[in-house]
C-alpha cells in the first residue's frame, strides 16, 4: 500500500495577532499583546478544516460467505445471538483498522460506510485535529466487536455497488483518500465502479478474495482509474495486504 502523506490541515482555530482597526469588537482586543506592543492589538482568527479520508468496508453476508471455500464463523456477540461472520471477513476488519489507525496517526478524520452508505460508527466531531481522528478511529474500533455482516438489502446482482446516499457523498471526496475493502466484485460492478475515478481520484482498492487468479477481468476494468488496486487472497494476513 502507498504511504499515507500526513494531514496538511488540522480542525482548529489558528489565532493571529494584528494591529486594532476601526469597528474591531472590543471583546477581540488582547490585552497581553496590546501591553508588550503599547498599542491595542486584536485576535483574528482563521479557522482551518480538517483533511477527511472515506473508509467504505463491504459488509455484505453473500459477499464474504458465497461458496464452500469461505469458512464461516459466529462471533459471540453483546447480545444473545451470535454474529455471522467469516475467516475473510474478519481479516477485512483487521485490514480495515489497520488503515484507519494509519489515516488518524496523519491526521485525517475518517468517517466509516458501509456499501448503502450507512455510517459504521456513531461519529462525534472534536475540536481539534488530532482529537477527531483519534475519536473517529476508536469508535470504529470499537464497533467492530460488534460489527456483523449484513444478509439484508437488495440483490447484489446489481452493477451500481452504492446507495444513492454513499454515491452523493463522494462527491465530496474529489481530493481526499477513499479506501475500499470488498469481499465480492463482479466484472459489471467493476466497470461501474471505474466509472467513480472521474470524480474520486485518490481512492484504494481492496478485494479480497478466495482465488484471484479468476478476477483477471475484474482487474482490467479497473487498470485505466489511476487507483491502488490490491487483488488479494483473504487467507493473507492483514500485515501483508497493507505491505502488498
């Protein structure tokens, strides 16, 4: 995987001091500053948004439990029932905090999806940079002892992969990082899926599969979006696909 560079920006309030003019607010004053220049000074300052980073996980039952080759398991869970899950569905999760604590170490406030859209995690936004990203990648952590896959939703049959909600909100991730990590992709999703690199041009691709030897075609619909593609068998370690 590509190194992920360090977030350039960081959600907070950087306070500059300037020299008091004409219908400034007496409550901007700083008065320590006004006391070392001899000269009322005032605090101006300019908020600084934070980078994101997108992290969309395939939480799909059919996807990651598909043929005899999966090895399915059922994670005991908070409640009485047990969650379904598979060998290569927990390794995705594996490779999934893998990246998210890589993204928040560099400062990105990550938000977590599922293929609908649906947020993973309840995300409560900092006040500062590095206190959102930590937050946003422990809760995700968190969730993901919880975190089942989903046997519900329309046929998977489908070529368009994302809800209408997911597909609107990477209109706003033209410049910033999006991570996928699939269990599944047919070469009619592929190629709707290359369709996104017009307008999403920093993304990651993970699909993890039994034999990846048979995804030649998938592979090819997706070489001309200038994306990372990582076509991997899902026995690998989540150390090595992030080195892959």
């Amino acid at each position: 995987m590509r190194g992920i560079r360090a977030s350039t920006t960081a959600d907070y309030y950087d306070v500059a001091i300037r020299d008091y003019q004409q219908g400034d607010s007496i409550r901007q004053v700083h008065w320590k500053a006004s006391a070392r220049q001899g000269k009322l000074m005032v605090r101006q300052e300019n908020h600084v948004a934070t980078a994101q980073a997108l992290l969309i996980l395939d939480t799909k039952f059919e996807h990651w439990c598909h043929s005899g080759v999966d090895l399915r398991l059922s994670i005991p869970g908070g409640s009485n029932e047990d969650l379904p899950s598979s060998r290569r569905f927990e390794t995705a999760l594996s490779l999934a905090s893998g990246i998210g604590l890589r993204y928040s170490t560099g400062g990105y406030q990550l938000s977590f999806r599922d293929l609908s859209g649906a947020p993973l995690t309840s995300q409560h936004r900092q006040a500062t940079s590095d206190a959102a990203a930590d937050s946003d990648f422990d809760s995700f952590h968190a969730a993901t002892a919880e975190l089942a896959l989903d046997a519900s939703g329309p046929d998977t049959d489908a070529s368009e992969l994302f809800g209408d909600g997911l597909h609107k909100e990477l209109l706003g991730f033209r410049d910033e990082p999006v991570i996928m990590i699939f269990g599944e992709l047919t070469v009619a999703q592929a190629r709707w899926l290359a369709t996104l690199a017009r307008t999403v041009r920093l993304a990651e691709v993970f699909i993890l599969v039994a034999h990846p030897e048979r995804y030649d075609s998938v592979q090819q619909e997706l070489a001309g979006t200038g994306w990372k593609v990582h076509l991997l068998p899902g026995t690998m370690g989540a150390a090595g696909m992030w080195c892959g």
